[in-house]
C-alpha cells in the first residue's frame, strides 16, 4: 500500500479490519502469559520456575492511542 501512495488510508484501515476477525478466529491467540515465579535462589528476587516463555511479540491490529500499550500484570503470592 506504501508504493500505491495509500498509506493511512482509509483503504488500509477498512483492510485491517477485514483481516483482523479472521486472523483472531484462525490464530487463536493467547493473550495472557501464566508463569511460575520463586525467589528459592535468592530471598527478594524472583525467577521464572516454570512455565513457556517467549520474548514479547506484540501483534498489532491498530495504533496504539498515544503510542503506548497498557499491560495488565497479576501477581499472586502463596504462602
């Protein structure tokens, strides 16, 4: 589209959208991360245990709105 001249176009955005609903039913993807966290090496610093990790690849459907992504983080600590 950026050879075409129609970069932010409206054509791109109502392409964006076309996509997105299929890609998100077809990928099925996660959108959340579970990991278990312990500090048994070191008091007061914890690591991951377990868990499948990957560096963050963040799939973008839409800008973000002031170009910045807003992450939810839960921890939970059992005693």
């Amino acid at each position: 589209l950026d050879a075409l001249g129609l970069r932010e176009s409206v054509v791109e955005r109502v392409l964006a959208r076309a996509i997105a609903l299929p890609a998100s039913r077809f990928l099925r993807m996660k959108r959340s991360v579970s990991l278990l966290v312990s500090d048994r090496d070191t008091t007061g610093r914890g690591a991951i245990i377990d868990g499948t990790y990957q560096s963050p690849i963040l799939v973008q459907w839409h800008r973000a709105a002031r170009q910045a992504r807003q992450v939810d983080v839960i921890l939970t600590r059992f005693v």
